[in-house]
C-alpha cells in the first residue's frame, strides 16, 4: 500500500496524487505551477524548470527527506533545444552523484507547459 503525501503544494483536478510514498520509496510529479494558487507558469525552460524542482523539493521536504534522496528523474520535454537551458536550472538542484535521469521529447505536454518531471527517491 501507498499514502498520498500532504505537500502543500496546490492539487491537480485530475485524478491523481502528486507525490505518494509506499515505504521508504517516494514518487512526485511536477508541472512548473505556482505552488499556492496551482496557476501554470507559463514563461522560458529556465523559469519553468526552476519552479519544477522549487515544487519537487516542497514535495520531498513534505515526505520526510530531501532532493538529496532522489536517485531518478524522468524529464519530458516539448522542445529538444530546451535540453541545455533544463541542464543549467538542473545542475542548480542536484549535484554528484547525480540521480538516473531519462529525458524525453514529446509532441506536447498540457496548456502551455514546456516540462514534466517523474521523481523517485528513497528516504532513509
């Protein structure tokens, strides 16, 4: 079994949890939203990146730990030319050693958001 965590951070409409933990494995995706109003930031990678992982380390402070816990990120991305500006914004949250990273460009993601995250992380 799993809980959903309380993140504090402003919930979907969709039917989903944002961040969840089962044990001492925690999993939490991120859009680039405003965290109190759940409005969509809509600006450059750099600002949408930021607030993603402003939003995901929200989430693991909330589930007991920190982005030094996360050992996987799953990016998705609209544009392969963001790659650089997502990698500069990254290197600000997450140093050696880095988590396993996969990212992927895809056709579109929602209203106007060019990232979305999949972290898992386990908290000791």
């Amino acid at each position: 079994m799993f809980e959903k965590v309380e993140t504090g951070i402003f919930a979907s409409k969709a039917p989903l949890s944002g961040t969840v933990k089962a044990a001492r494995i925690v999993r939490s995706a991120h859009i680039a939203k405003n965290p109190q109003t759940g409005e969509l930031l809509t600006g450059n990678i750099e600002e949408q990146a930021r607030q993603v992982f402003l939003n995901l380390q929200q989430a693991m402070k909330a589930a007991g730990g920190s982005l030094a816990d996360v050992v996987q990120i799953q990016a998705y991305l609209i544009d392969k030319t963001d790659a650089h500006g997502f990698n500069r914004i990254y290197h600000e949250f997450f140093s050696t050693p880095y988590p396993v990273r996969a990212t992927v460009v895809v056709d579109l993601l929602s209203a106007n958001i060019r990232v979305e995250i999949l972290a898992t992380a386990v908290i000791q």
